[in-house]
C-alpha cells in the first residue's frame, strides 16, 4: 500500500468539519483552523493510515476478515468498490441492530434471502400464486437492499473499517462490546476514543473517502496474498485482549513511519482543493463513472 502527502491533499482529506462543529478530543489531529473550517494535521494522517494499514494487512495474512461500512450518501459506492475490489463483505445501505451482537438471527434473515434466490433459479417460485409470487419478491429486494454485502459473511469479521463513526455509532458499539477491532476514518467532530486505529480525516468528501478506502483495501489485498503464501486458515476473529490486538507491541514492531520529506505542507497552496460541507456534497447529482454522492 503506497500513499503520499499530494494524494491526501489533492484528495481534500484534510478539511474537517465547522470549527463550531468539533469533538475537542480530536485536538491532537487538528493543524489549524482557517475561515471557520478546521484543518487536519496531514502528516499525522499519513503515518496513521500507513500504520492502520500494516495492522489490516497483518490481520488478513493470519485468516482474518475484514466487515467495510459506511452507509452515508458520500460512501456508499466507495465501501462497495472498496469491499468488492478486496473480496471482503460489506454495509453500504443500512447498519441493522444487532448485525454483529445478534448475528445469529441476522444470518437466518441471509439464508432466507438465499432461499428466495435458489427458488429463482430453479423455478420453484412459479408454484405460488402471483400474489405469494409478488410478496416473494418484494421481501426478497428489502433483504438484499441491506444484507447483500454480507450474504458470504457465515462468521463475525475480524476487524471492521468505518466511514463516520459518529454516524454509524451503533455499528461501533457492538465491535467494541465484541471485541472487535475498528479502524476508521474519523473527522473533527468524532470521538477518537472509541476507536482502534484512528485515520483522522474527511469523512465527507467522496474524493477522501474514496482514497482511504482503496488504500484500506489494497491492504487487504497484500494480506490476502501473504496468506495464500503461508497457507494461513480463514479465521473468524481476532485474539481475546483488551482491544482483541496488542496494539501497544504492534506499534513497536512497525515502529514510526518516516515522515515526508517536506518540512511545511502548503494546504492552502495553488491547485489545492476547496473544503465542502456536508449539504454541498449530498445535493450531487448522480455520476456514471464516478461514485454517487
């Protein structure tokens, strides 16, 4: 996985949020603020990204697997291709309770979506009515609208990558109460705290979003590789521990990444992008080739 400092700013990964709009536990990330807008401190972006990186290649090269959510207008396309790029499941429409701490009964709503599929397949669907037949179908679009992405999913993941935590809020409490590590990309208004591996950063702009992701899942990709090499077996989870990883002996074992070569970042320098609020980016219409907002 290579990133570099021009990606993150041509990608406008370092605009925050509002400066009135900010969880003051992401003061350590902040570099400055300019016109009402907080700036992220990029080269503190950079060395996370890559660390977080290390830890979800590490975590797939011994059998892992890896959940991507994030269900806001601004990353639901970036989550897919991210997820599909890397083989790895993914929630993209909606966070239901309960998917991880009530899986059990999340998969039985999966293998009756499965169901619904086999019966179109092998025709059995045309021994109902028109009505049942209808019923059938319209149950089988509402399962697929949200549990597409985890159909192969038979196991809880081992880590979880999120999009806003403060928006999926509830997909984080149920990792944390599991055990289950997070990464995550986390703007200025998020609680850094409730997260594993803190990638501070835009979470707004499709451009950013998109960006971290592939990067997130070009790491799964090398994991997926090492593993192949090794012979690992698919694991469900990660170790039990405080944080189901050491996070303090990994951080050892990776140690600092280098920094940049440049002393300064020019974040307001020529060809750099303009910050944009949140209602900016979902009124954006529809584009084919690139993702939605």
């Amino acid at each position: 996985m290579n990133v570099t400092m021009k990606q993150l700013l041509e990608a406008g990964v370092h605009f925050g949020h509002q400066s009135r709009r900010w969880n003051p536990k992401m003061k350590p990330y902040i570099y400055t603020e300019r016109n009402g807008i907080y700036i992220i401190d990029l080269k503190k972006t950079l060395k996370m990204l890559r660390d977080a990186c290390k830890f979800v290649r590490d975590a797939v090269a011994e059998g892992h697997t890896v959940l991507f959510v994030g269900t806001k207008k601004q990353a639901k396309d970036s989550i897919f291709e991210a997820a599909r790029d890397c083989n790895m499941y993914y929630v993209n429409n909606r966070w239901l309770g309960g998917m991880l701490t009530n899986f059990r009964t999340i998969r039985r709503s999966v293998l009756r979506l499965m169901e619904i599929e086999r019966m179109e397949a092998d025709g059995s669907i045309q021994h109902y009515t028109k009505k049942e037949q209808s019923m059938l179908l319209k149950e089988k679009a509402s399962l697929e609208k949200n549990l597409a992405g985890v159909k192969k999913m038979d196991k809880l993941p081992g880590l979880i990558f999120i999009v806003d935590p403060h928006k999926e809020q509830i997909a984080v409490e149920e990792a944390r109460k599991l055990k289950i590590p997070i990464v995550s990309i986390v703007d200025t208004n998020c609680n850094p705290d409730q997260i594993d591996w803190v990638i501070p950063g835009n979470d707004d702009a499709i451009r950013a979003v998109k960006l971290i992701a592939q990067k997130v899942a070009e790491s799964v990709a090398e994991g997926l590789m090492a593993r192949a090499d090794t012979g690992a077996p698919l694991q469900a989870e990660l170790p039990a521990g405080p944080l189901s990883v050491d996070i303090e002996s990994i951080e050892k074992k990776y140690g600092d990444v280098a920094e940049e070569e440049e002393s300064s970042i020019d974040y307001f320098g020529e060809g750099a992008p303009e910050p944009v609020e949140v209602e900016e980016v979902a009124a954006e219409p529809a584009a084919a080739a690139e993702p939605t907002a």
